[in-house]
C-alpha cells in the first residue's frame, strides 16, 4: 500500500471534489482518497498491484478531471537537469506555478473579450427597462455576442451540461451550463421562431443578455478567485526561494562553486559573510551570527562557533567559517519544513467535513429545486419568462464554490503564516484542536529552561580572584566527561579564562576529583567530598542554593573551602512572559518533571506557572494527561519530542520544543523551531484566528446561497414582488467565491 499526492487538472469547486474522491473509491485496489479544493491536490492510499495513478485518469478524464501524474519518481533533481524546486512541481510535490500563471493568463484573457460584450448587453437592458428603447441593430447583434460567449468563454460550462447528460456527474459548471444553455435556446427559438411562437409566449422578451453577462460574471470571478488562490499558497514558494542556490566547497586542497544539488555528505563548505548556507551541517572551523529568521522566525542573529549546528537557507552575517555538510537535499531541515508545510496545507480539518456534506448533496438538491421552481411557475402562471428567470437565476445563485473554499483557503493561509514564525503545524485537525486548548502542560527541563546545565552563581570564600577560582575549577574538570563539567569549561572559555594544565590528576567516584594546579594540590567535587576531607564551611549557604535547583561544585584544599559555584539549567528568557501571556489567553499552565519537588516549585514561581507535579516518570505523565482529560480538559503538551513522546501522543496536540537540525519535527502535532516556548502562544493565536475566518467564510458561503436561492425561486415575488434576476445572480456568485479567499488571506496581515 502506498500513499501519493498529486495535482488535479479541471477542479473548479467543492462538488468537483467530491465527484473525484466517489469516482476513484469506487477503484478496486483504492484504500483512501481526499481531495483539497484549496489546494487542486489529492492524496490517494492505494495497492501498487492492483490499480496505478493511469488506471485513475482513464476514469477521471471523461469526467473533465485528470491527475498530473510524475513521469518517474526514482530520478533525482541533478539527473533530470533541474532544481530541487522545479524537481519538487515536477514530482507533482507542489503546484507548478508556471502552469498555473498560464492558465491565469488564459482566463484573463478571455475575461477581456468578454467585458465589452457584457457593457454593450447592460446597456441595452439599462435602455430597455428604464427607457424602453430597443433598436434593430442589437436584436441581431445579442444573439452573435451570446453565441461566442456559450462556444468559446462558456466553453467549461458547456462540457459540464454535457458530462451531466452522458454520466450523470454534477457540478458547479453543470449548473452554469443548463441555466446558460435555457437562457441561450429559449431565446434563439423566439429570434428564429418569432412568428409561430407569438401565441404561445412573449416573445417581446428574450435572453441573451443573462446569457453574456452571466458568463461574464463567472468568469471573471473564477479569474479573481484564481489570482486570490496563488496568494494563498505562496508560503511554498517562499521557503523554496530560501535555499542557496550554489555552495563553495574544498575539493581537492581547492575553493570549487557548485550547485547545490551536488553537495555530498562530508563535503567541507566554506561560508563567507553575507552568504546563505546552502545544506546542514557542523561548523569545523570558525565562527559568526547567523541570521536564521527565515526558518525559526527569531529576529535577532545567533552566534555560532566550531561544533554549533548551521541550517540551509540562513544568512551568515559577520565572520566567514568552515562546515561540515552533514545533512543534504530532501534531509535538510528546510526540506522538511517544505514537506510538512506541504502536506499540513493539503490536509482537511474536521470542520470542514461539515462543508463537504453539504457539498456532495448540494448540486443534485439544487437542479431539483430549479425545475420544481420551473414547473411551479409554470404551473400556477402560465409565464414562460418568470419561469426561465427563476429557473436561470437558481442554478446561477447556488454555487457551492465558496462552501468549498470557505476551511482550505484559511488553512493553507493559517499554516503558511505559521512556517514563517517558526510554527510548524503537522495537519489543519491539529491547527483546528490547539483553539479550543483550556489546560497546557510543560516539561521542565528543554522547555521552561534552556536544557543544558550552565555556570549560574559563584561564591568566592578565598583571597584568589573570581577568574583565578574559575581557572583552578575548569583546569579540573577537563579532564572529566560529566555534563556539569562541560558548563563549566563553557563558561571559562566564554570569559577568556586560562585553563592550565594539571598533574596527579584522579578521580574520586561518587564526591568529584582532585589534581595539581602549578605544584598545588586542590579538591573539586560535592559537599561529601568537602565533609570527608574534615574541612569546616557552612552547608546551610549552599542549601538554599539546592532548593532553587543548582547543583553546586566546591573548591578545596585540604585545610579549607575555597569557595563554590552553582551549575542550573537556567530558565528561558521568554518563559516568564509565555506563561502569563498563556494566562491572558485563560489557559492553565501545569509543570509534569521528573526533578525534585521543592526545585520544581521554585523554577514555577519564577515563572508564574500555576501547578506542579514532581517526581514524574515518562508514564506518570501520561497518566497526569489521562487524569486531566477523564475531567473533560482539552490539554497541550510542550516537550522535546523525544523523552515526552509517550505524553505527548495523549495529549490532544502534542507540541515538540524542536532545536537545532535534530528537530522532531514528525513527534507531535506542532513542532515549534528554536525550542522558543513563546512561539507556543502564538501558535495558539494562530489557531483561534485561523478558526475564525473559517467560522466567518462559512456563515457567508451559508448566507449567499439561504437567502439568493429562495429569492431566486420567487419565495418572495407573491409578497413583495422580489424575484432574483439571473445577471445579479452570477454577480453575486462570483463575488461569494471572492469575497470568502479575501477574508482568509486578512490571516496573513494580522499580527500573532
């Protein structure tokens, strides 16, 4: 069983969508199939041994519909002659913009031919109705100007009225079509057959004009909604233009510019300020800031240095270096942010199953109601021409167009907007539960705090000075592997300090080590440490250190303690403002962390965290979740995406404090990039603004077609004499599909 995406060809509307995912179901061998109107994807589960992406199309085609199928999947981008972004549209991993600019380029074009026309047919009815003049010239020049607009603009909708009588497959098109086609025959009838019909009916009145200026509206419309589309995507596009296009790699003892596409693992880059690093890697060599804004969304640039980290796509700003290619092509962060941009935009939040249902009713319902409308009125009046005004004006009106539109559009704008600060979403059922979150829950360590221990507080007992204590400590711990020993040797080398060499140096399991400095011996180690060597000093000094969660290191020599200095992991700068901006949004913070209790309490005071469960394996906190939710909480959980990976699959949205290129970025449902727990607010924000656009499309996809269909039909013409004019019709229509991609593209102005 295999799972491919691709794009479909001749996908107008919500019920084309659903005439795809019923006709491709109905395939033996196909085990699941969602179409995406916003995106014109589908993604389709199915056995490579029974059925294939051809046998789709033979299927599809007479429909009006076809897959863009890859020509080969295994070829790589170097291979065919191009780059990764032609290569990603050309494996049909993204929308071939060149495509759709040409298809844009079309419509406008015949939307250009088709304005004129339209002018001259709304003169003529302004003339007819206000002022009831008609002239010769134009009784002969409607039914030219209606013939090229049904032939050659209102081609689409033609093969849809005829795809509907051979197949009985419905959509937006058909109902354009019939509505269109009744208007243009009814009054061809009456131009040719004047005479013999003039007992019969009106035959003062034809239509021609609804005909011209209908299809008009449509098509202008449909080019407007086209144009609005490709704005929303555009956050695609955006993170391919990021990636470099050349890299200068050592290649034989020697600088050699290649494309990107042939940087190999290992291969050693050089990287000279103001230059984009072309892959991932470790910095060998060198140091600098590197602007990594266009990835994580931090404005301020990061300082880098020989074992750091370098992303693709971000921007040294200062100093030149050495990396180590580590990372290439699809492996590169940038390319899985890209993947997952992709497919999150691709996917169908839960709210739109409502859309879809309405949806694949909708067309069948609407052509039944039309030619009820058109027997009633034919009925009870006896008036052919009320009768073809309601029935033209309903089939018109009742689009599902912006149904369709109303949840994709806003999520691939919610989700792009999201790329760019540094929020990865997995899938828009994701961005739809994170609105209704009420409870967070946080791990301590990697995401209230940095994750690493770091040299917090000294206190200097001795005559040496504070550089002189730190020398002697480091000096020490040089030689040791342990975690505290390396924020310490941190530390020294950050401040400048010298670390000397040392002689006797061993190791005293379970207390710390000792060691000569310059001839002189010292102690470095824990409290039992300093106790067994007899040595008097004041332990309650360093307690109420230890129930803030330092770890403290003491200095000493065998007649007195030198002084000491607290390691921690130190708490994010952003987490105190987090926390109370989570407050703001009545969110309850709880902290799950496997640290001691009363350094737990104290690390959430510091932040404002309301509750603190300590002691807490990986599978209590699991539990904790489970507790939360039997209570009916809607809960988030922050971890590393690594150790918290079992609670972070409970929860109802896991979000994963991804770091570095070693982001997990697949370990929960929202990834948030520089492990910056302040991105989690505004994840959440992006969440409520994202659900209310698609609440306010849908209230009015829902308004246009409640209240235009029944005063298409004539529900109000016996009361009030109302009766919806098929011109004002597909106005209204074409601006419903407007109006609903407008609203969701307001997402991209709105600050998080």
């Amino acid at each position: 069983m295999q799972t491919q995406t691709y794009r479909v060809k001749g996908m107008h509307c919500a019920s084309c969508a659903s005439i795809i995912e019923r006709t491709v179901k109905k395939i033996e061998g196909v085990q699941d199939i969602s179409v995406n109107n916003g995106t014109e994807n589908a993604k389709i589960s199915f056995d490579e041994n029974t059925t294939s992406p051809n046998h789709f199309n033979k299927k599809l085609e007479p429909l009006g519909y076809s897959l863009v199928v890859p020509q080969s999947h295994n070829m790589t981008a170097e291979e065919m002659g191009m780059s990764e972004s032609e290569h990603a549209a050309h494996l049909g991993l993204g929308q071939s913009k060149v495509e759709k600019l040409a298809e844009i380029r079309a419509m406008k074009i015949k939307v250009l031919s088709a304005i004129p026309l339209a002018t001259v047919s709304v003169f003529s009815m302004i003339a007819d109705i206000f002022f009831n003049y008609k002239t010769e010239f134009l009784n002969y020049l409607l039914p030219i100007f209606a013939t090229y607009m049904l032939l050659v603009v209102g081609k689409p909708y033609l093969l849809g009225f005829y795809r509907f009588l051979r197949y009985g497959k419905a959509n937006m098109d058909t109902l354009i079509g019939i509505g269109t086609v009744a208007a243009y025959l009814y009054s061809l009838a009456i131009t040719f057959f004047s005479t013999n019909l003039k007992s019969f009916i009106n035959i003062e009145a034809t239509y021609y004009d609804v005909t011209i200026i209908v299809i008009t509206f449509i098509a202008l419309g449909k080019y407007l909604e086209a144009r609005s589309k490709i704005k929303t995507g555009d956050a695609i596009e955006k993170l391919l233009n990021l990636q470099a296009k050349t890299a200068l790699v050592v290649r034989d003892g020697k600088e050699v510019e290649i494309k990107v596409e042939a940087v190999k693992h290992g291969d050693m880059i050089i990287v000279k300020p103001g230059a984009k690093i072309p892959v991932d890697g470790v910095i060998t060599e060198g140091s600098s800031f590197i602007d990594e804004s266009m990835v994580t969304g931090e404005p301020m640039p990061a300082p880098k240095k020989a074992g750091d980290n370098v992303v693709a796509a971000t921007i040294n700003t200062s100093g030149s270096f050495t990396f180590q290619a580590t990372k290439v092509g699809s492996e590169t962060l940038l390319a899985h942010i890209i993947k997952m941009v992709e497919e999150a935009q691709g996917s169908k939040a839960p709210i739109q199953a409502l859309a879809d249902k309405i949806s694949s009713v909708f067309v069948p319902i609407v052509l039944i109601i039309a030619f009820l409308s058109l027997g009633a009125w034919l009925f009870f009046t006896g008036s052919v021409s009320l009768a073809l005004t309601s029935f033209v004006g309903i089939l018109v009106i009742a689009c599902p167009c912006a149904l369709g539109l109303a949840t994709p559009t806003a999520i691939i704008v919610g989700v792009g907007k999201g790329a760019r600060e540094g929020i990865l979403i997995k899938d828009a059922a994701t961005l739809e539960k994170l609105h209704k979150v009420d409870t967070v829950i946080v791990d301590k360590t990697g995401t209230i705090t940095i994750g690493k221990p770091t040299l917090v507080d000294i206190q200097n007992l001795s005559n040496l000075k504070d550089d002189e204590l730190i020398s002697i400590i480091a000096s020490l711990e040089k030689k040791s592997e342990h975690p505290i020993a390396q924020a310490i040797i941190n530390y020294a080398k950050e401040k400048n300090i010298k670390i000397e060499n040392i002689s006797n140096f061993e190791g005293l399991k379970g207390k710390g080590l000792k060691g000569s400095v310059n001839n002189k011996e010292y102690f470095v180690g824990n409290v039992k440490l300093a106790q067994d060597l007899g040595v008097s000093f004041d332990v309650s000094k360093i307690e109420q250190f230890t129930l803030q969660g330092k770890t403290p290191v003491i200095l000493s020599t065998k007649e007195k303690v030198l002084g000491f200095i607290m390691v921690a992991d130190e708490i994010k700068i952003e987490s105190k403002q987090a926390v109370a901006d989570l407050h703001k949004l009545g969110i309850k913070v709880i902290m799950l962390t496997g640290d001691d209790e009363k350094a737990a309490k104290h690390m959430a005071s510091l932040v404002g965290i309301d509750d603190v469960v300590a002691h807490v394996l990986p599978q209590d906190k699991l539990e904790k979740i489970k507790m939360l939710q039997a209570q009916g909480k809607i809960i988030a959980m922050a971890g590393d995406g690594v150790n918290d990976a079992p609670a972070l699959a409970q929860a109802d949205v896991g979000i994963a404090m991804g770091t570095g290129t070693d982001v997990a970025i697949e370990s929960a449902g929202i990834t948030l990039l520089g492990g910056d727990i302040s991105k989690l607010v505004k994840a959440i924000k992006l969440s409520k603004m994202t659900m209310r656009g698609i609440k306010q499309n849908l209230f009015w996809a829902f308004v246009y077609n409640i209240v235009g269909i029944p005063l298409a039909a004539g529900v109000f013409y016996p009361i009030f004499g109302w009766l919806l004019s098929p011109v004002f019709a597909g106005f209204a229509m074409a601006m419903s599909s407007v109006s609903v991609v407008s609203n969701s593209l307001r997402i991209k102005a709105k600050r998080l």
